[in-house]
C-alpha cells in the first residue's frame, strides 16, 4: 500500500524539520556558550585582580584599626594617674616643740614653791624651792633649793642646794653656792662648798674657790685658784 503525500503534508513535514533543527542548533549553542543572555543584562563577573585589590584593602582597613586602637589604648594608660606609692615603714616625723620666749623672774618677785619652765628663764628675784627648766637658766637672784637644766648661768647668785646640769655650768664672780655640782663642762670663778664632778672639763680661774672633792675628766687651772679636798681626774686613773 503507497502512501501519498500532498502539498499541505509536504509543507508541514518541512516545517517540522526546520522547528526541529532550529531547536537542536539553540541547544548546541547554549552548551557552547551558555544560555543566550544580552549582554546588558548579564551581572558582570569579578576578575581575580579585583578580588585581590579588595581582600587587601580590606587588611589595610583592619590594620589600621587596629593600630588606631592600640594608639588610642597607650594615650589612656599614659593619662591615668600614677598609682600611689606604697611606703611601707615611713620616716618618723620629728615632733615640733613650740618656740616659748624666755621667762624672766623679775628681782621684786618671790616664788614659794618648786617651778617648772619649759623655756628659758632668767632669774633676778627669790625662789625658796626647787628649780626645774628644760633650757638655759640665768640666776643673779637668789635660789633656795635645787636646780635641773640644759645650761645654768650663775652671776653674783647665791645658791643653796645641788645643781644637776645636762650641758655647761658657768660660775661667774661673787657667786656663792652651797651644794654639790654635777656638769658636762663646769667654768669655776666663784665659791663652791660641796663636791664637784665634771665629765668633761674643769676651769678653775683665779677667784675660784673649792672646799670639797673634785671628780673630773679634765681640769685647767689659773694661777690664784684654791682647792680643799682629793682631785680625781680620768687622765691620772689611765696612768
């Protein structure tokens, strides 16, 4: 049995072809080259140059905050204050005595009793009891009884009882005492009835006067001056 084709079949056979060879030549292209997009629309693709351009400034960047951090943390710790100092044993502060002036005792005054001064005093009237002062003491006046202090003047004095003297004793003319001395340094020109230790140097000048023992480191002695009793001194006990 032969089948006829006519006119109409023969041109829709045709057109199935080409439809078909039209389809196989699309899909060929599209594996070779991908799928037909203008190039308008296409998302431009990043070049290996520009990936590398963007990954190191993107180093740079955090290189850079990085220091500027670190900078920022040395300019706060260079402003903090300094921690305080810890001193574990202090030095001692000395204690700081008030500067008194010097007392004085005018020669129309009397005291009946024992004084205490914490300055200087100077002494031109009567204390009938003992004399305690933790400076110098001037006496041209009259003391009975005992007198304690750094360094004791006595000129034209009179004085009844010891005399307890932690520096220098000076006795000047005319003054008479009734007691024992005891002195780093005693300077003698006056009258003196008791007994007498010295630590350091004696004076006797010309116009003194000693009616008791004497005990000394050291003594120098004037020509005119007199002396009653034993004499002791650290030079003749060393030989």
């Amino acid at each position: 049995m032969t089948k006829k084709y006519g006119k109409n079949s023969f041109q829709k056979s045709w057109k199935t072809i080409l439809s078909h060879h039209e389809q196989q030549s699309s899909a060929n292209q599209e594996e070779k080259t991908g799928p037909l997009i203008p190039a308008e629309l296409r998302e431009p693709e990043e070049t290996p140059e520009v990936s590398s351009a963007s990954s190191a400034l993107t180093e740079a960047e955090t290189e850079s905050v990085t220091g500027l951090e670190s900078s920022l943390a040395q300019t706060d710790e260079s402003h903090r204050d300094p921690a305080p100092e810890t001193v574990e044993n202090p030095p001692a502060v000395p204690e700081l005595k008030p500067d008194y002036g010097t007392s004085v005792l005018t020669a129309d005054t009397q005291i009946k009793g024992d004084l205490q001064c914490l300055a200087d005093l100077e002494v031109h009237g009567q204390i009938y009891g003992s004399l305690f002062c933790e400076g110098r003491v001037f006496v041209d006046g009259e003391v009975n009884g005992g007198i304690q202090a750094q360094n004791v003047t006595l000129n034209h004095a009179k004085i009844q009882g010891d005399i307890l003297c932690a520096g220098e004793l000076e006795v000047l003319e005319q003054s008479v005492i009734t007691g024992n001395l005891q002195a780093e340094k005693i300077t003698l020109n006056g009258r003196i009835k008791g007994n007498l230790y010295c630590k350091n140097l004696l004076v006797l000048m010309a116009c003194s006067y000693v009616e008791g023992d004497i005990i000394t480191g050291k003594i120098s002695v004037q020509e005119g001056a007199q002396m009653t009793g034993s004499l002791t001194t650290s030079e003749s006990e060393n030989g």
